[in-house]
C-alpha cells in the first residue's frame, strides 16, 4: 500500500505537468554552437555596489539564520519602495515577507488562500509557472486568453465569462513575461474593477517594474484594491540577482500572517547573503544599473525591429523587459516544432510560445537576456530559417495571406 | 464569501500550530543583558577556505539561475560523500535534490507523500518543526514519547501501538536536536525493522551527523532499507552556513521525480551562492573545522557536566551536537514557566522543552551555540535561579523525592 507496491503520491503533486520545457532543453544538450534567444538569465553581473557589499559580508563570513519572515531593516526598505514607487502603503511588520524569490512567495500565497477545487484566473500566454501553482495546492488554473490583436489587454467580456462560484483570484505579470507589454491604469482599472465586482485577490508579479522608464501604476493602488491585492517583486531581474533567490510579497495582514506560519515551514527564513544583497540593492547608485537596463532595452528595439520586420510575422512591440513574443504561424509549423526545427536547423535556441500557455500556440518567445552579441547572431539565424520555411511552407501549397 | 468578510485560509494552512517560542521572543524584546543559552545559531564564521571560494565568487559579480534541482557537479559530490560517509549509492540524477536547506526538503517529501489524514510517527520530543509539515500537507503528526530513562531510545512497543491503517512514514533526525543523543546500529535496527514490517517511508535528517567523531551507521544503509529511506542533510550546521539555506534530500528516484515537480513550484532553484559554498565545503581542509567541532564539544561537555550536577536535575549525557535537554520538573513550575522565569529572574535565555513536544514537559533544551562565554555564563546564572526555585518549592511543602 505504500512502499513497496507502486508509491502513493500525492494528487496534487502528481497533477503538476512537466513543462515542454523539456525537449527544449534535451535537444540542446552537448550543442555548444548555439545562438540562445531563450534564457532568461541576464547575462551580466550584480553592480558593483552591491558585489561590495557583498564581499564585506564574506570576509566578515557570518552566515546566520536571519528573521523568519525577512531582516527587519530590509521589510523597512521594500515598504519605503512601495510607498515611493507603487504609492502602496504597508506595514512591514505585519504586511511583508521575504521569499525565496517571487516564486516561492506566489506559491505559499496560492497555498494559503485556495482550498480544493478554487479557481484561479489566469491571463494567457502567462508566465509558465503561474498554471503550476493551483494545481500544485489542489486548485484549477482558468486560463482566459489573451489577444495579439488586443496588445495582450485583457478582453473583460471573456473574464466574465471565466468566472466560476470558486473563482478566488486573477493572477498576472506587469510588465509581463513573456508578452513583452505593460498595461497600464485604464487596463489596470479594468482588472480591478473585475476584481472588486467579484470579490477576489488580485496576484501582480511585478518583477519587472523596475525595466520600464515610466513610474507604473500598480494595481493595488487603485482604489479598494490594497485590501484583496498581493504585489509580487524582488532583486533577481532589477539587479541581476537572479540565484541569490530573494524577493518578496507584500499584502492584507490578516492572510500574510497565515503565509508566513506556511513560509516557516517550508522555507525557515530567507538567504542571508541575498537579504544583505537586497538591502544593498536598495542603496545601488542608479548609474550602475541605467546603463544596463539602457542596453538591454535597445537589444529588445534590436530584436524587435528585425523580428517583426519579417515577411509573414507580426509581433506586439514590447514596452520594456527582456522578451518578445512573435506570431510566427505562418511557418506553417506548431511553436514546438518550429522552436525544435530551429536547433537543429538553424542553431538557435527559442522557446515555443506553448509553454506559456496552449494560447501561446504560433507564438516563440524571444529573449535578449544573453546580450546582444547572441541576440545578433540569434536573430541572423531565425531569418534565414524562418525565410526558408515560409517558402517551403508556400511551395507546399500554403495559402500567403 | 472571499475579502470582504473573514479571508478563507486553506484548513491545512490555518491549523499549523503556533510555537511558544513566540512567548520566548516577546520576553526577550530589547534585553541585551541576557545570557543565551537557546540559540540554534553557531555564533561562528565560516571557515576560510568556503570564504575565500565566495570572495572569488563574488568578485566574478554573475549570481545566475542554476539548474532546477541543483548544480551537477554539486550533486554529484553529495552522492559521493553519500557513499563514502553513510555507505549509500545514490544516482545524483535521479535521486538527488538541492534544496533551501533541510526544512525545505522535509516540506517538499511530506507535501509528496502524504495524503490527507496519513500518518506521520514521530519520536518525541522532537525538532519543533517536524510536527507542523504534516499538519501542513493535511496529515496528522503522531508523537510516540521516548522517555529519559531508556537514554531517549525508540520504545519497540510505543510504535507498535502508533501504527494505524493511515501510517505512511516515520521521521526523526540522528544525532538528535533537542536530545543530543545519537541512536546507534542497533536502535536503527529496531526502527528499520518497525519500518519494513509496517512498510513506512524512513525520513532520517542526519544534519548533524558532522559532529559527531564516528562515521555514524545511517539507517538508509541497512538491508531493505534503500528504498524506503530519505535522508536528509546539508551544510548549515557543518560548515556554519545557516544563512545560506542549501541542504539536500537523497531519496528512492521514483518519489524523487515528483518531489522534483513540487520544488521546481516551490522554489525554481536552489541558491547560486549556497551551491558554490557547498561545493567548497567539500574541499574544506579539515583542520578548519576541527578545532570548531572540538570547542563546541568541549563546551557541550561543562554545560553537561555542570547542569547535571545540579541538585535534583537529570540529564542524558550528550553524544555530540550543540545541545543538551535536562529534567528540571523539580522547579516546581512548567518548561515555558521556567523558561519565562529564567529571563526574568536570572537573564538567561532557555527553550521550554515543550517547544519540543508535550513530552519535553519538565525539560529545557540548553544550547552551546553562543559560545563558550555565553555558556558560562548562562550556566552560572541557571544554577542560581534553579538553587533558588528548588529551595522555595521545597519551603512551599514540595514533596524532595
């Protein structure tokens, strides 16, 4: 019954699907030749202000257990940045915990709030993960699709139509990976409106803010939003801080204090290293990141500019961050093919829109995150191939729109 | 139904039990004059060697995602210590999980093992936190006690009676924290076969296997046992990299594959920077760790000595570790009564054995980890108090048995 026959595995860790991923990863193995739009790790280093800092610790080289739910002084810094760039007011004591990143705080959050059979909204293409999680916690995830044709903004008469009696929460990216767009305060007050008719959590990752030029309006600032938002960020993309793994959700009181008896169990407490890491990001001077964020930007007009600027391919132009995502249809190959195609014929790694979501079908995701060397070399083979298959797709018979 | 009224928390999340050491903590709050003897935190750094590979890391600035389930070559030294220290053959592939230190990985095999209402045995008293990652995947956590006069060992006929249809697995750590007794071959042998004859999954956390001077026999090792065994271990108490949270699980490879799914949910991955510190530890000469094991053994040895020589105090001798859990009923007041009194009236800072379990009733878990000061100190403040509270238990008709 348990050991020695087949093992009983829970239902819900059983359910989790495995990721295309996968494949993806499989083809490219023993390849050292490949062009990589696919990482989604900036290939750059921390700042220096923070490696400094980061070398004072190591040399003093104490590594303790900190605070459970996070380093007093550093909650006191994420609730001062949520109240001078989101206009978000929250109590660090009671409204805050630090995470082993954005992914363990979105997990423990779902956790808390779904019970079995709950219903969570999802915008889609949506960050791969995000479907993951309700399933993982015994809940279902409702993927409401999102239109090119829109820019991605969210069609309100297809969330009405998602929403169940065990709806609990709509859960999104802004700016989003991997569409590539923000949306901002009248998409926003679309979403919250929809959120406060229905009474549910609204989960915005915002891991992203800190790539847009702009000072975004989060959603929780909207009126009667504070009180059924949880706001997801952290340091692994801001500040190329990616494996220290520290980010944090901030939200109502009275389910943060649930989140963090879940967040003892599972986790103890945050990285020391990357909570000292995150304080200094804090204080990191602004010049040591603009440049960055200056040139990944222009690898993004780069990628875009060429990618769209194909014959057959349309694209929505991407508002900040790393990623693209392209309509290539046309191939007349589903993404998971074309992304296999493409290493194997072309030397170029991408990953199927498909694994954002089944909505993200014709789609690839592109990525900048290697620099702009790969993004170069990267895009100089996606043309050729693409070029290729679309001509051998029309002598097929295919029918040029 | 949702925000507006009372949040619905998940029952699973909302019965996780509050500890008292929240009283402790409150009772502590701006007291700098108090002499600690409950720290679960080495108050040593980390030995150069793992320091000196982290400046290097540092200096390099890159702090990337790493593989999902920890660095290969990570794993495979941990495989390799696996055979070499505990005679296991583990296949770093597939039987293998880095994780945010050992609390993670508990959470991720339970959470994949049990199914609402299992059973969990659990030899108490116990590390704290064993009893809420049950309660947490919505199973029932079932201390069995182990009594002072059998030196803290397993009682053959108390498991028995815990065995219901529901009992899925048993779990313990070896050497103890709080007991800071070491169960040796032939204990294992009388959990093994309990295990192999109820056909339970063995969770054996051996983190401070370290510290003590014999390669201890682990319980994965014995006949049948492999396959049903998870061990886990990591490198914040060998190494003194609390803070860096990376400790691992080994485990039979089919559980593995689904615990894998849940962590990749959980967490992504494991931390860049506690990957490189664990692969340096492997390397780390030993005369840098050493000298730490033998100085806090030393200090384990007169907190020994000198609590157990107290009037009307027992006391299992410690085998190795940082802690020892005396029986001090004959205060006249409970573990948390006590406890509270110490701070109050003596400024020293203790844990309640009930902290532990019910069964620590009476006990108090006293740690080395502050040092040798601190422990001076602290013991000289408890003989007082304990001198004192004897004495007016007795002058109030306490019967001196």
């Amino acid at each position: 019954m348990n050991v020695t026959n087949q093992p009983q595995i829970n239902p819900d860790v059983e359910s989790i699907p495995y990721a295309d991923r996968k494949k993806i990863l499989d083809a490219t193995r023993g390849r050292t030749d490949l062009a990589d739009l696919s990482s989604g790790n900036p290939d750059v280093p921390m700042p220096p202000h923070i490696r400094e800092r980061l070398r004072e610790e190591v040399e003093a080289g104490y590594a303790p257990y900190t605070h459970y739910y996070g380093i007093p002084e550093l909650r006191t810094r994420i609730a001062q940045y949520l109240r001078d760039t989101c206009a978000i007011t929250v109590d660090p004591d009671s409204g805050i915990l630090v995470t082993q990143g954005v992914q363990q705080a979105l997990y423990l959050v779902l956790r808390t709030i779904l019970r079995r059979g709950d219903d969570v909204i999802i915008p889609s293409p949506h960050y791969a993960n995000y479907d993951l999680d309700p399933v993982a916690s015994g809940g279902r995830p409702i993927l409401v699709p999102l239109d090119e044709k829109d820019g991605f903004a969210p069609d309100p008469g297809r969330l009405e139509r998602a929403v169940t009696p065990r709806t609990r929460a709509i859960l999104f990216s802004n700016p989003n990976n991997p569409l590539g767009v923000t949306w901002y305060s009248s998409t926003l007050d679309t979403v919250a409106d929809f959120a406060r008719r229905h009474d549910l959590y609204v989960l915005a990752d915002e891991v992203y803010r800190d790539f847009h030029p702009e000072r975004l309006t989060s959603i929780a600032a909207l009126p009667g939003m504070k009180e059924r938002t949880f706001v997801f960020n952290g340091f692994s993309k801001s500040h190329f801080m990616m494996g220290l793994r520290t980010g944090y959700v901030a939200g109502p009181a009275e389910v943060i204090d649930h989140v963090k008896q879940l967040h003892y169990v599972v986790a103890l407490c945050p990285s020391y290293l990357g909570q000292k890491a995150a304080l200094a990001a804090f204080d990191c001077p602004r010049n040591q990141l603009e440049p960055i964020y200056a040139e990944f930007h222009s690898c993004l007009e780069l990628l875009y500019d060429r990618v769209s600027g194909l014959p057959g391919v349309t694209c929505v132009e991407p508002d900040c961050g790393l990623y693209i995502f392209p309509n290539v249809s046309r191939s007349g190959l589903t993404s998971l093919e074309l992304s296999l195609d493409l290493i194997e014929e072309a030397g170029v790694i991408t990953l199927p829109g498909t694994e954002f979501g089944p909505t993200g079908e014709g789609h690839l995701r592109l990525s900048v995150c290697a620099g702009r060397e790969q993004v170069e070399l990267g895009v100089h083979r996606l043309e050729r191939r693409l070029m290729e298959l679309t001509s051998n797709s029309q002598d097929g018979g295919m029918v040029d729109e």
